[in-house]
RNA sequence: GCCGUCUUAGCUCAGUUGGUUAGAGCGCCUGGUUGUGGACCAGGAGGUCCCAGGUUCGAGACCCGGAGGCGGUACCA
C-alpha cells in the first residue's frame, strides 16, 4: 500500500508515524523454503546413515559453549565476538554459539570421561555459526555432520576416517572421480621446515599459510609468499617470509610432490622428507595409512596424499585430510563456478587435554552441508516436479464440509490434500494449485452436485495435453487432463496419478 | 580488516553535457472467459532513483561522508 495516496486511512497512518522496520534477512543466513530444507535433511540423513554404519553413536549438545570452553576467544572486552557470537549469560559469564562440533565434544568428553566407553565414537549433525564475513555458498550459519573417534591412537583411526569420508561424499551423491579426499600429516610439514631452515614460529605461520594456498595460488604466488611477498590483483600487498631462495626451492619442490597415485607420492617424498626424524615419522604414518586404505578398498581415485594441505594451524597435530568435490556446477547466471573444500577433518592429540590435563589421541571428519544443499538445490531447481498436495476446489462455500471431508479421503490413503481456504474465484484457484505444484484438482460444483460425481484435473497431463493448443476455445472446451470419478474411487484415482507422476 | 567495484519498479536493466511528469522487458493484478492453471489480446497497480549532507535556478546524474551488495585479498578453530 502506497503511503503516498492521500486517503483517510493513509493520513491516519502518516499522522501517528509509525516507524517501519525494513524487511530484511540477516546477512550470512539462509531463509531456506521447502526445496532446499529437503535437500540438507537428504543428506544429513545419508551421511548419518555412514557415521552410523561406521559404529559411531549420535550425540546432541546444545548450540551453546562456555566461552571457555570453545578455545582461544576468551571474553576480555566488551563484545568478544571475534569470530564467533557470543553474548553474557545473567550469571555474568560469557557463552557463544558453537562454530564447529568438535570443541563442544571435547568439552563433553572431558566431562563425562568416566561413564563413556573409550574409544569413544559419537557422530554430531547441526548447524554451527561463524561471525565472519560470508560470501555465496558461504554462510554464517551452517549444517555440519562430524565424525570423530576420542581415545583412538594410531594410523588405523585416521585411515578409517579418511575411508568414511570417502563414503560420505559418495551418500551425498558424488560419483568416484567428482571429489577427492587429499591426506598429509603435521609431522612432514615439521620435517620439511626443518629442513628448509624455517626454525622461527612466525615465518612458520607464514610458509604453512603459503603452502595452503598452492591449490589457488600456483608455483608462483606461494613462491612470492615465501620470499619478499605477493600483490594481489587489487593491488593490496601481503608480507612474505622473506627466505632464502634455497629454503624456497625445498619448500616448493616438496609441496609439488603429490602425484596421481599414493605410493607415487611416496616414493616422491621418500628422497625429500627423510632428511630428519620428524619427517621420516610422517612418512611412516602416511605409509601405514596407505596400507590400510588398501585393506578398506579405498582407491587411488578416491584419496591420495597430497603435501600442500595445511588446514586449522593450531589445533591438528597429526594427519589431516580434506575433502574436495571436483564437480563443476553453474551459477544461477550460467557462470561457471567450482567450490573447493567441502570438508576436512584429521588427527587433533591435544584437545582435550585443556580440560583434563591429559593427552587424549583423537581424530575426525566433518562435512558442510549447507554448501553443498545450496548448490544441489539450485542445480535442481529448474526440475519442475508437481510434487505438492492436491487441492480440493472450493467452489461453493456453504459445501465446506464436504470439501473437507473429500481432502480427508486423500488423506486416509496417503495423498498430500488440502482444501482451498482463499476466498477467490475458480480461475483463481486453478492458479494457486498450480503455483502450489498441485499434481491434480478436485473440483465439485454445480455440475457434480447434480450427477454425484467428482471431476478429477490432472495438472501435469493437462499442461502438456496444452503444449499444442493455442487457441483459447479450444483450450477450454478440451478441458485437458480431466476425467470424472465416483465419490468412491476418485481417491484411488488421484493416487494413481500422483504415483505414475513419481515414477 | 584491506583494495577495487557497484546500488534506479518484485526481478534484469536503460536513463544523453546537469534540464518538463524517471522508462523498457519479464513478473504481478484485472478483464476478454460469472466452471478452469497454459497461450493470445486489452487494461492496471507498483519508485525514499541505497541513506545523509553539499554544489546549483535546477541533481537519478556532480562533490563529501556513511551503509549495503559483488569481486579480490587477509584471517578461518
């Protein structure tokens, strides 16, 4: 309604000037309709279904920490939000929203340690929320389903949880070859900086961030990240670590050992990593893993080892993994767009230890649902499937009950129903079936009153029965799609109709 | 956070050196058809030109500040 028209109910309004607020949707969150909603709950399910199979039992905790609890963000000003959202309980202490599940589990872990079972196997499905900046497919709150095993040492664990997120990404529906699960350890990154030289904690930071970025970078930028620094293309600069061209050249030609193969990266890194007892341990582990992802029929095209994966600095100490889908997918203006990571996971010693003070071994995996339902959901949403419930006309509103009772029928046999509770005319209920995706109409007027009967539209082959109708008469009088039932069996009917359309 | 860029109808966008009443396509609503979703035809509704200040006789356009979107970059447990 325009305030702009000088009516008497508009003056009213103007005069006790009301403030609006403007409609609008938090940036970084979703408003999701049915299509996407269905999507995510698709593939929570399967990749549950994967933990689950895997012998991990779920496990619920709440969507809020103790800051705490949740690691390094401790509250010392007034808004400790730095990454996450967090807000001040009435008892004065501060709580955030948890942004991933796995300090959540440590936290749970550490305080049920003697009544769980150890190796203690939980898998976790929710949403987890980030206070940074969002971008497409990238939001501030989304769906994580983690996998982790709190008590396992040893290469079997990780092994296992590089297998189990190879089949997650197959439950979510990529083919061997769309994705990649790519493996490397904390232990050959030590090794390799030792061996470059690379002994300062800082300009440690600087090369593990460097090497991270190979995959968009190329050679050539992280080789920049390593010496004097990188201008990127909108001519902001970014300090390197400023080594020497001889810990560079070291740097480079391990993170460019991966090969198509695992033992082919093996033996790659084999001359290049054993240089010291750091990296000769990681090289062991990697081997080891190998082995048992061959016992586990896990393929070379399913996972691989690859020296340029980094992932969270200061928490993995061990082997880590990261999950890629390879898919390319259109954007809704046709543009091409490829999403990298849609997971990751690996070997975290020393998590629990904040709370107990003891060396708890643990691994895990996680995949982020949320990106990958967006882009499925968009991919599929020009598929236009009549997949609502089927409207029942109501024509004359002193027949309401019967109108109700006839959707009841639909009901008791397993048909989506529902009565038209609008006060429009026919045409425009024919509409709003259709833009309900309606697969059929149950229309009753006059008509079927007299002969008691039920006329039956079926929408979908009414639509296409139209394709080569172009006049409007004809149109009409065809009547495409219709048929008339008994008040008997015009349920059975529709179910029919509904059924052949799923098939 | 930093750099760049953009912001006009529900959507996609035009809008001349700064000059009358700001436009198009699509979508939406109504009618042609009081019992029919499509197509066609006719008509209609819909605008804080992102916000705020300034220059000017006059600003959608120019200047300053801000917000938001997009892209890059940094950070990312």
């Amino acid at each position: 309604m325009s305030t702009k028209e000088n009516t008497p109910e508009n003056a009213a309004i103007a005069s006790t000037e009301t403030v609006r607020p403007e409609a609008r949707k938090p940036r970084g969150f979703q408003d999701k309709r049915a299509h996407l909603i269905a999507t995510e709950r698709h593939l929570v399910d399967k990749v549950s279904e994967v933990y689950s199979k895997w012998g991990f039992e779920a496990l619920d905790t709440g969507p809020f920490e103790y800051v705490d609890a949740l690691g390094k963000f401790l509250p010392d000003t007034d808004r400790p939000n730095e990454g996450v959202f967090a807000l001040e309980d009435d008892d004065d202490q501060w709580m955030a929203l948890r942004y991933d599940h796995t300090a959540p589990l440590a936290r749970f872990v550490a305080e049920n340690w003697n009544n769980i079972p150890k190796p203690f196997r939980r898998y976790s499905a929710g949403p987890v929320y980030r206070n940074e900046k969002p971008g497409p497919f990238r939001f501030r709150e989304f769906i994580q389903c983690d996998a982790d095993a709190v008590g396992a040492s040893g290469p079997a664990a990780d092994a296992e949880m590089i297998a189990i997120a190879s089949e997650a990404m197959q439950a979510c529906g990529a083919a061997v070859g769309d994705y990649a699960i790519r493996v490397n350890t904390r232990q050959l990154l030590d090794g390799v900086m030792q061996a470059a030289d690379v002994t300062d904690p800082n300009k440690r930071l600087i090369v593990l961030r460097a090497l991270d970025k190979m995959d968009r970078l190329g050679v050539e930028g992280v080789s920049e990240l390593l010496g004097g620094g990188r201008k990127d293309e909108s001519g902001d600069f970014t300090e390197g670590a400023g080594l020497s061209s001889a810990s560079i050249d070291t740097l480079l030609q391990f993170a460019q050992a991966g090969r198509d193969t695992r033992s082919e990266t093996l033996e790659a890194l084999a001359a290049i990593a054993n240089k010291n007892e750091v990296g000769t341990q990681g090289l062991e582990d990697l081997a080891a893993i190998h082995s048992i992802l061959n016992g586990l029929g896990v393929t070379d095209q399913m996972a691989t080892f690859d020296p340029a994966i980094v992932r969270g600095l200061e928490y993995y100490t061990g082997p880590v993994f990261e999950a890629e889908l390879l898919k390319e997918f259109k954007d809704e203006k046709g543009r091409l767009m490829r999403f990298g990571s849609v997971g990751g996971g690996g070997r975290y010693d020393d998590l629990i230890a904040r709370f107990t003070g003891d060396l708890v071994p643990a691994t895990g995996f996680s995949v982020g649902i949320s990106r990958l339902a967006a882009v499925l959901a968009a991919e599929n949403e020009s598929e236009n499937k009549a997949d609502g419930p089927v409207v029942v006309l109501a024509l004359q509103r002193e027949h309401m009950a019967d109108y109700c009772s006839l959707a009841a029928q639909l009901r008791a046999i397993g048909v989506k129903a529902e009565v038209y509770l609008g006060t429009s005319g026919m045409k425009a209920q024919m509409k709003y079936a259709n833009r309900r995706k309606a697969p059929a109409v149950v229309i009753v007027g006059n008509q079927e009153r007299e002969s008691g009967k039920v006329t039956v539209k079926d929408l979908v082959a009414g639509a296409k029965a139209a394709e080569n109708i172009s006049d409007n008469a004809e149109w009409r009088e065809t009547r495409p799609g219709q048929f008339e039932a008994t008040r008997d069996d015009f349920a059975a009917k529709i179910k029919a109709v509904v059924e052949a359309n799923n098939a």
